[in-house]
C-alpha cells in the first residue's frame, strides 16, 4: 500500500534543500564559497521546481485520482525512478552545471513525467473523467508535456546559435512559463475545482465554460509576454495583452463563484485554510496584475532590463502562488499538518524577502543608492523561509502513520 504522506514529506525535504540552497546564492555577494554560482542556481532551480513542486502535485493527484485504482506497485515504479533522477540532478547540477550527467538526469526526468502523464489518464476513473476538475488537470499535464519543448531545443540552439542567442533565452522562457501557468497553477486550480464537486457544490455549465476557455486562452496567448524583450513588433504586445485579460476574466470568474459559495466554502475550510485561500487570491490576483502591467512597452522593457523585477515575480509566483496552493491542498487531505505559526514565518520571510528583491529593482530603475549592507539583509531574510520549512517537515516526520 502506497504512504503518500511519506512522497509529501520527501516533496518537503526536497523544498528544504532548494531553499538552503537559495541562501547560498545570496550568501555568494559577501562570502567567498568554493562552489560555481551559475552552478548552484541550476541545482536550485531544478530542485524547487522538479523536486518539491513537480512531486507534491503529482502525489496529491495519486491520492485524489487514483486511490481506489489499485495502481501502487506500478506507480511506486515511477516514483522511485522519478526520485532517482532527481538525485542524480542534485550530484550533478552543482559540481558540473549543464553537462553529460546533469543533462542525462534532467532528461531521464521528462520521459518520468511523460511516463506518469500517461499512467495518470489512462488510469483515472471514467467517473471522474467527466469531472471540470479532470478537464482542468488533465489539460495541465498536457502543458507539462508541452514545456518540454523547450529543454529539447536548448541542445540545438547552443550547438548552432549559441548560449548568446535569443532563441536560447526564449526557449528557456517557454519552459518556465508553460511550467507554472500552465502545469502548476491550471493543476491548483483544478484541485480546487475538486474540492468543491467532491463536496457536492454544483458549479453552472455555462460559468464553467467561461472560466475553462478564459483560463486557457490567458495560459497561451501570456507566453508572447515572455517575448516582449526581444523588442517584436505591435502585434506580439496585443497577443500579450490579451492573454492577460483572459486571465484577469478567469479569475474575475472564480472570485464570483467564491462569493456565491461562501458560506459553503466556510464550513468545508478550518479558519486557517480560509485564512491561507484568501493570502492565496490575493497573491494570485497580484500576480496577474503585474502580467497585465509587462504588455505595456514601457513596463516589458523595465522588465527586461532589471533582473531584479524578474526574480521577484518568478518567487512570487513559486514561493507564493504555487506554494501556498500546495500547502493549502496538503493541509485540508491531512497529508501534512501545517503549524500556523511556522507557516506564518515562512509567510514573513517570503514578503521580506520580496519586498528586498524588488525594492532593489525600484532602486536600480530609479537611479538610487542601495543600502550599505542590502546582501546580508537579503541572506538573513532569506533564512526564514529553509527554517520554517525545515520545522514543519521535522514536526511532521515526529507523528506517526
């Protein structure tokens, strides 16, 4: 029988090292570390992101999907691989960066994740198939297979355009972008979207529908805001701009539906996950609004030109977004027990830490001095977030199954 709680609680462990590995990175400015930087930032980023993010959601989606399928010894065998390749990334990426052993994990990882996208359909109920939520992780998984495109060109654009060229930057931002608007944050969306039907809350057709096709279109046409740095003509900034209003709609669509079923959702959530789902909309909502901001020229090319801005919206979408859904999911199944008061010090640490990265960027584009000290503040604040984890998953590794 499958321990899933026990995948969770690995997913966590892998979001401990990620994070100690984000302090590293910000300890790099003001302490000689024997390590390559550009090194450590591949191992950080593979680890958030394939290690803690990939891992919860896909063992959330075990659990909800497939727990009367008698799947275990033949998803334990994904598992396992999966977690083999992610080792293998974790020897790798930091002694050698992108090179034969890294590139022979992180690819052995995408035929993993193709591998589980097939399982998962073919093995998901018929009952459920005709669920939105289904529609809704289903199509998200398909955005999983898709990002993968651009991993599979980076071979090619470096042996014939070059690290230098725009197709290799562009390639790496249809990965992330398809990554967490599409894979992560449509898979959180139907979760959410299972809570509610798994609690008999009957959703509209017709509202649905709006959502659905809002969402996806958003998803889509926010890619051309990726490109907006490369200086395209108009009609990239309108496709842009238009996807960002799809997802305003979308999102317009699920603050309508939480007021209908408010008082629903209230008796289905603890006042701490009510708590966490209303820090999450909000982030949410902000996070959508910055989209809408960058089809503007003058904000893109801000954008663009400030690593800074691009940081903090890339953490505020990873810690933030995508992680306080996570954690709201794997605290309503009782898969992991989230102590509020470490959660609220990881929440500080994540705001402290957003508001040093993108004051830096206001500091830079408004031509100001930064404060003496600003990179050991950044490491300090930095600090909260692998703690707070680290508590969380060292209370939860004490109970007992």
């Amino acid at each position: 029988m499958l321990n899933l709680k026990n995948h969770i609680k690995l997913a966590l462990g892998y979001f401990v090292l990620a994070a100690v590995l984000g302090v590293v990175l910000r300890s790099f400015y003001f302490i000689e570390i024997p390590l390559a930087y550009k090194f450590i930032v591949h191992t950080h980023s593979h680890i958030a992101l394939l290690g803690w993010i990939y891992v919860g959601i896909t063992t959330l989606l075990v659990k909800l999907y497939l727990k009367n399928q008698r799947v275990g010894e033949r998803y334990r065998r994904i598992f396992w691989f999966t977690q083999s390749t992610l080792i293998g990334m974790l020897l790798s990426f930091p002694f050698q960066g992108y090179a034969l052993f890294s590139i022979i994990f992180s690819t052995l990882f995408l035929f993993a994740s193709y591998w589980f996208t097939w399982f998962f359909i073919k093995n998901v109920p018929v009952s459920l198939k005709k669920t939105y939520s289904f529609k809704c992780i289903k199509l998200a998984l398909w955005y999983m297979v898709l990002s993968s495109l651009g991993p599979w060109t980076l071979g090619g654009i470096m042996n014939t355009l070059g690290a230098e060229s725009i197709w290799y930057r562009l390639a790496i931002y249809f990965y992330l972008h398809f990554q967490y608007n599409g894979w992560m944050i449509l898979a959180l969306l139907g979760l959410l979207l299972y809570v509610i039907e798994e609690n008999n809350i009957e959703i509209p057709v017709r509202n649905f529908r709006r959502f659905f096709y809002s969402i996806n279109l958003g998803i889509v046409f926010t890619f051309f805001l990726s490109t907006l740095w490369t200086n395209p003509s108009l009609p990239f900034f309108v496709l842009g701009g238009l996807g960002a209003l799809f997802q305003i709609i979308a999102f317009g669509i699920l603050l309508m539906l939480r007021l209908k079923f408010k008082n629903r959702l209230s008796q289905l959530f603890s006042p701490f996950q009510r708590n966490l789902l209303l820090t999450l909309t909000i982030l949410f909502g902000i996070k959508i609004a910055l989209q809408l901001l960058t089809a503007l020229p003058y904000f893109s090319n801000l954008a663009a030109t400030i690593t800074d801005f691009t940081i903090g919206y890339l953490h505020w979408t990873f810690l933030g977004v995508v992680t306080l859904g996570l954690f709201l999911f794997v605290e309503y199944y009782k898969m992991l027990h989230l102590n509020k008061w470490f959660f609220y010090l990881y929440l500080i640490g994540f705001i402290a830490t957003e508001v040093l990265i993108f004051g830096k960027g206001i500091v830079a584009w408004q031509k100001l001095p930064l404060f003496e000290g600003y990179f050991e503040v950044l490491a300090v604040a930095s600090i909260w977030v692998p703690m707070a984890v680290f508590i969380i998953l060292m209370g939860n590794l004490k109970v007992r199954e």
